[in-house]
C-alpha cells in the first residue's frame, strides 16, 4: 500500500473541506511570511541608510521628523536653520564629520538635495556615468530618479517648489544632468544630488533675487547637519550642547528609529498575532476533518487491516494525510506570502517610497514551515492513535 496515494486520493475525494483546511493555513503563513520579509528588509535598509550618522541636527520640532526627513527622505522638514550655527556645531571638536543638507524642491516626486561630495561618498556611491556636480546648478541623478524620469547625461530639467509631485516648477533655473549614480540600495537611489549652492540660487530666482541680491554668508540657512561624533563621550555631551546653545535641535537616529519600530512593531504583532491564529484553526481543521474521516472510514480501514495492513500502517496514513495538509499548504503560503510581498514593493517603488522585494528568502521561513509542519502532524495524532487502536472484528461486525 502506498501511503501517498492512498492520501492524495482521499484529500482529492473531500475537495471542499481540503480546500478549506489549505486556505486558512496558507493564509496564516502567508500573513507571517509578509510579515517577515517587509520588516527585515525595511530594518536592514533604515540600519544602512543611517549607518555612521550619530546624530542630526535640524529645526526645532519633532526628533522624528527630522529623522525621516534628514536620513531617510520620507517626511517634510521641520523647517530651515542658520547656516552660521551649522558651520560652528560642524566645526565643534566632538564632531569628526558633519555633511549638510539643504531640501526644498524636487523633481516628479524625487527630492533634489543640495549637499556636498561627502554626502555620495558617505554612502560608498559609484557613478555610473557622467561625473558629479562641481558647479550651481549641475545635477546627478540617484540610480531610480534616472530609470524613471529617463533623462541621460546632458539633459535639463527643472525643479517643483516642494517635496511632492504638485508644486510649482521653477522654469527659470533649469539643472544640467552631468552624472547618474550606480545603484547602491541606499536611499541615494531615489534623490536627485546638487550642489547647495544651487538651492540658493533656485530660491533666489523664485523670489527675483539672483541677479541683484547677494546676501552675507550668516543670513543663509540649510536643513539639517548631519554629524558623526568624534569619540564616544561626544554621544552623551553633543546633543545637550546643541539643544541649549543654538536655535537647533538634536535627534539621535538610533533611538528615534528604535522608537519607531517600538510603534510600528504594536500593529505588526497584531498581525503575526492573527496569522498564528488561522494556522492553529488551520490545525484544528485538519483534526476535525481526519477525526470524522476516521469515523467515516472506520469500516474501510478495518476492512485494510484485515487484507494485511498493521496497526501502524493505518495510523501512518493518517498521519500521512495530516502532513500532506500542512505541507501543501505551507508551500502554497511561502509563495503567497512572496507574490504579495513583491506586490507590495512595486507599490512602494511606484509611491517613490522605500522598496521591499519578494524575491528574497530568509531562514526563518524554514521555522515558519517546521511550525506549520508541526501543527499539521499534532492534529492528526489523536485520528491516527484512534485508528491504530481501532478494534477489527467489532468494527466489521457493526458493518
């Protein structure tokens, strides 16, 4: 007797209830898998965007915004502060680094940030053509600002007022393309780098001021700073300096992003907590139908028996069938969980957005299976013990 067959040709005999069992346990695995593969990358990701950042400095506002503005480009600014205060924190002896940012414009929804070259060299970024900027209004183009908006080397382009798609473009201050980043899954990707010079001059411009307006280096502002400390004690002295000395804020990258998963992290465990309770009443469905399938085939396992099956080869085919259940439907929850991921990464992709693929495979996926697997096994044993215990000659004699 083949316990496969004997198996798949049972669970194809009950479709509906089959169905039923693999849909709830694909759905609760495909839950967590989603679950997984979005918060791992998205951690990994925001780690490496921050890395060797111990500290922005911005306007007065919330540390967190100042955070997803500065690093990660995914929120408004908290506003401008005096380039004079920047250059004294940066000059500062518990600082090593400092890079500046200057926001405000952007191009199809891509932020255009005016910075210096260490802020592409922080990152590790190569060019892919082209050089980088040297001079006002010369531009280089993040590896996904150059595949979607198609502009190549040479080309010109003007900005929007803002930071979304809508704002009004500045038509009299056009930027030259003169070089395009290789990708380096670094939010380098989606911004489009300048000079900061050439933020000033845009502005200028939008206000008639760049041709008769020239104004001293103190009354000029930037974004934010963003530091590397120069030794440890820097992290415990830096921060207060800055908070009562200047009109900027501090916020730490580390614990403001450690706060936002804390947040985030609340809804997620909802969430795996609702997949691990589909997957028990995935493994509860699979006793209930091998528990009445028992009860329904007592007759014929009977009949097996005495045709020369064991004990343990009965109870091996329903603990056949219960693995059967959860392993298709493991299976078929991995890959959901996958295509939904990869789904959801074109979406963020096309919101211009942090991205997320489905094409990766984490080990803990093989913990997520074994579990699924376990659960499978765990409600087949009660049926498969029954059967195993099941008495020949009564159950015959009943018909």
């Amino acid at each position: 007797m083949n316990l496969l067959t004997v198996s798949l040709a049972y669970l194809r005999s009950r479709l509906l209830g089959t169905a039923l069992v693999l849909t709830l346990l694909a759905l609760g695995v495909a839950t967590i898998t989603l679950l997984m593969l979005v918060t791992t990358q998205l951690e990994e990701r925001m780690q490496r965007d921050a890395r060797g950042i111990d500290l922005v400095a911005g306007a007065k506002g919330s540390p967190l915004q100042i955070i997803l503005s500065a690093i990660y480009h995914l929120d408004v600014p908290t506003g401008n502060i005096p380039l004079a205060q920047a250059n004294e924190i940066a000059k500062h002896r518990m600082v090593k680094k400092a890079i500046p940012l200057a926001l405000g414009d952007s191009y199809q929804g891509f932020r255009i940030v005016g910075t210096h070259h260490d802020y592409p060299a922080h990152y590790g970024a190569q060019l892919a053509g082209g050089v980088l900027w040297q001079k006002p209004m010369e531009a280089v183009l993040g590896a996904e600002v150059a595949a979607k908006s198609g502009l190549a080397l040479g080309a010109t382009f003007s900005g929007a007022h803002g930071l979304g798609a809508a704002g009004a473009e500045h038509g009299d201050a056009p930027y030259q393309v003169v070089g395009v980043l290789a990708p380096s899954g670094s939010v380098l990707d989606r911004i489009v780098l300048t000079g900061i010079e050439s933020v000033w001059f845009v502005h200028d411009e939008a206000h008639g001021l760049a041709d008769n307006y020239r104004p001293d280096p103190s009354e000029r502002e930037i974004t934010a700073l963003l530091i590397e400390y120069a030794s440890p004690l820097a992290a415990a002295m830096l921060p207060r300096y800055i908070n009562n000395n200047s009109e900027l804020q501090s916020a730490s990258p580390a614990y403001e992003t450690a706060r936002l998963f804390s947040i985030v992290g609340v809804g997620v465990d909802v969430l795996r907590g609702f997949a691990l309770v589909l997957i028990l009443g995935a493994g509860l469905s699979v006793f209930v139908a091998l528990y009445h399938a028992l009860e329904e085939r007592r007759y014929d396992l009977a009949i097996m028996r005495t045709l020369g099956a064991s004990a343990r080869r009965v109870m091996a085919l329903l603990l056949c069938e219960g693995l059967l259940l959860a392993g298709i439907g493991t299976l078929f929850g991995i890959a959901l969980g996958h295509v939904l991921t990869a789904a959801l990464g074109v979406a963020l992709r096309q919101a211009q957005q942090v991205a997320v693929t489905g094409w990766i495979f984490l080990p803990q996926e093989l913990w997520l299976a074994a579990l699924a697997l376990a659960v499978g096994i765990l409600a087949a044993l009660v049926p498969a013990w029954r059967a195993y215990r099941t008495d020949i000659a009564a159950t015959l004699a009943a018909g």
